[in-house]
C-alpha cells in the first residue's frame, strides 16, 4: 500500500518524485508507529514519517507524503475564518494545536484560493470528542470537505509551483468608479493556443460597497466539461468549456479572485480564454 500511494503521487505531480534512497543525506523513513504524522518540507537529515495501524489508506499515505513535500493541512491558513468555523468546545482533549493556524511568515498560501477538496483538509469530524462536528464550513457547495480519494487540482498545482516546475502571469487591480479591465487573457490567446504548466492569477477589487460583472468573451479550454484538466476559478466558481447564462457573473463582494490553471501536457494546447471585469454600482 505504500508504494501504491507513492507511485499514485509520482503519477500525478509531475515536478517532483519520491525515489529510493541511495546514499542521500537527506532522507524520509517511514516508519511504524503512534498516529499518521510527518514533519513539514525538508528539514535535513533523516525526516520521520509515521504510519500507525489506521494510516494504511492509499489516501491518508498521500496526505502524509504532502506534508513530507512541504505542506500544511489546508484549515491553517491564516485566512482559514472567512471559509471554515472551528467548533473548540467539540475537539478531542490534546488536538487543539492541529486546528492552529500558520502565520504569513510560516505559510505562503502561494496566491490560490481556499480549497475545501484539498487532500490536505480535515473532514467535519476529525478529531471530535463528542461526535459533533469540529470544522463547520461556510461555503463548500460540493460537499468535499475531508476527502482522502487523491489529490485535489489546486493541490498538484501547488506542488508544481511550490518546486518551480510552473509558469506564473496575472496582477492585482483596482479599478475606478465605472471603470474596466479588459487584458485578463489566456498567455498567447491571440495565436490561439495556451501552453501546458501554466498558472496565472489577476485579482481585481472595485470601490466599496460595489460588486463586479465577469464578462465571458472566449472560453475553450483542454478537458470534458467537469473541468477535469484545465480550468478557470473565479472565487471558487469553476469554468473551462461553458460559459455561465447571459456570458456573465457577478461577484458577491467587491473583489474577484481569478485563477488559471494549465496542467502538464505534451506540446501547446488549441484554444485558451479571454475575460473582462468592469464595476457594477449595485
């Protein structure tokens, strides 16, 4: 089981594997013993990995292995509040440090947005002592919350620009009273293809008090329309093939979060997208 977790890891993230050693200073052993627990990123030397007698799960192996790799559980993201309650008087006596969050200087949320099916997150259980729920999450319309089938999209891709295997584009704008931006475009969109391993992010805010109309001029990208491959994520929306009714959202809020997200692939992929963001006064 604990190759088969390895090799489900090492198909799925292309920048980085885990091999035998063979002679390494640095190193992960896996052992056995109390617990499923692993330290966090490389930290020199031999680097103990645990696997007790309930970690023998080819998705709990993957989460640990993630760990291993440099990642913390998803709900200690300093900004983990705005998406996830933390229920104390429910936690099991001694489990509190694993609901802390990490601060900015520990945790580089690596500019995506929160992600309720991440391998990394806890489910609304764990770690209770009543039965009752510890995370209680204010939005997760897909009710993915503590899956352990494999990684998430967001997951892999942070993998690959964590170790700089990605490219990255985008930028941060505020607009003005009825103003527009219009250059949020797939990277080379006018030749009309896009290129494997990319990763851009824009996040646009408007004035306060006043939302944003995302306008659909072209949308065409790699995969079925489960938006298994690449995809577009606008405030945890998911977009590849279909555009939404009337070719236009609004935001809730006075901000947009738009992320790209090209997966790994053999050569340039046809197609690509092209939105704008204009203010709305409502």
């Amino acid at each position: 089981m604990i190759k088969e977790a390895i090799l489900q890891f090492n198909r799925d993230v292309t920048c980085i594997n885990f091999v035998p050693r063979n002679g390494d200073i640095d190193y992960v052993m896996i052992k056995n013993g109390y617990g499923c627990h692993s330290s966090i990123g490389r930290d020199g030397g031999e680097q103990v990995l645990v696997l007790g007698d309930n970690c023998f799960y080819k998705g709990v192996m993957i989460h640990e292995l993630n760990h291993a790799a440099g990642f913390f559980h998803e709900q200690s993201r300093f900004d983990r509040d705005k998406y996830v309650q933390v229920n104390w008087e429910n936690v099991q006596d001694g489990k509190q440090d694993d609901f802390a969050k990490q601060s900015p200087t520990i945790l580089s949320l690596l500019g995506t947005t929160y992600d309720y099916g991440s391998i990394m997150h806890y489910g609304a259980k764990t770690f209770s002592k009543n039965g009752n729920p510890v995370l209680t999450p204010r939005y997760d319309p897909h009710g993915l919350m503590g899956q352990r089938n494999g990684f998430s999209k967001l997951d892999i891709w942070k993998l690959n620009y964590m170790y700089g295997c990605v490219k990255a584009c985008g930028n941060d704008v505020t607009l003005p009273e009825n103003g527009v931006y219009d250059m949020i475009q797939s990277p080379y969109f006018t030749q009309n293809y896009y290129e494997p391993e990319t990763a851009c992010q824009w996040t646009i805010k408007a004035p306060a008090g006043q939302r944003l109309k995302v306008n659909f001029e072209f949308l065409n990208l790699i995969g079925s329309e489960k938006c298994d491959i690449d995809f577009i994520l606008i405030n945890n929306e998911t977009f590849c093939k279909k555009k939404p009714t009337k070719d236009f959202i609004y935001t809730k809020g006075s901000s947009a979060k738009i992320v790209f997200i090209s997966q790994a692939g053999s050569g340039n992929k046809p197609g690509g997208f092209k939105l704008s963001v204009s203010v709305d006064g409502k």
